[in-house]
C-alpha cells in the first residue's frame, strides 16, 4: 500500500508527472488530480469497484471475531505491557549512549553539587 501512495502522491504532482508520461507520440500535458478521478471512474475497474462499495456490508455474513469491538483490539493493559517492552528493547540496544549521557550529566552537575548548601 505504501508504493501505491507514492506511486498515485507523484503521478498527481505536477511536477514529478512528467516522468510518467506513456505517449510518446503525443506533447506532455499536465492531467489534475480530478481529470484522473473522472477516468478511473469511467473505466471498467473504476466502475466495476463503484458497483461493489455500493453494496452495503452485511454484518451477519461475517464472523464475530473477525471484526474488533473495541478500538485497538487489545486491553489496555497489553498496550503498556507492549511499550514497556518495546522501550526497554531499545535501551538494551542503545545500551552504551544512555550509560555515556547519564555520566556526562553526572560529571556536569556534579561541580554545581559542591556549592549547593540546604
């Protein structure tokens, strides 16, 4: 889906549309976004997939657990559970510039320390 969505971000362009220009036989023209809506639509995919989102889905064909009634799918829980993970993951791998930053800090404050009286 990704290479779709920069593939349809550059042929909308107008100045990266160029490059895709198939008639060799005919000068460049610059096609807007709504002259390429207006084409898909009248061609037999644009038509044919206009036709199926028409129809409305039916929720009873489909199996109850396929579908997510809640809005991520999992508990809260699982979610920080999740994080946590993935942040404790990536201060084990950059396990060197949290040891380097947290002494460098300790040497910079540490000279303020000495003339810090209660």
């Amino acid at each position: 889906m990704g290479f779709f969505h920069f593939f349809v971000e550059q042929v909308t362009s107008r100045k990266d549309q160029r490059q895709y220009w198939a008639r060799p036989d005919k000068p460049y023209r610059f096609v807007p976004a709504k002259e390429f809506a207006t084409a898909f639509k009248s061609f037999h995919t644009g038509m044919a997939l206009a036709k199926e989102l028409s129809v409305p889905f039916d929720k009873r064909k489909s199996h109850p657990a396929a579908l997510t009634t809640t809005r991520y799918g999992v508990s809260a829980k699982a979610l920080l559970k999740a994080n946590i993970d993935r942040e404790i993951l990536l201060m084990k791998r950059n396990s060197f510039v949290y040891i380097f930053r947290t002494f460098q800090v300790i040497i910079v404050v540490s000279p303020y320390k000495m003339f810090y009286y209660y």
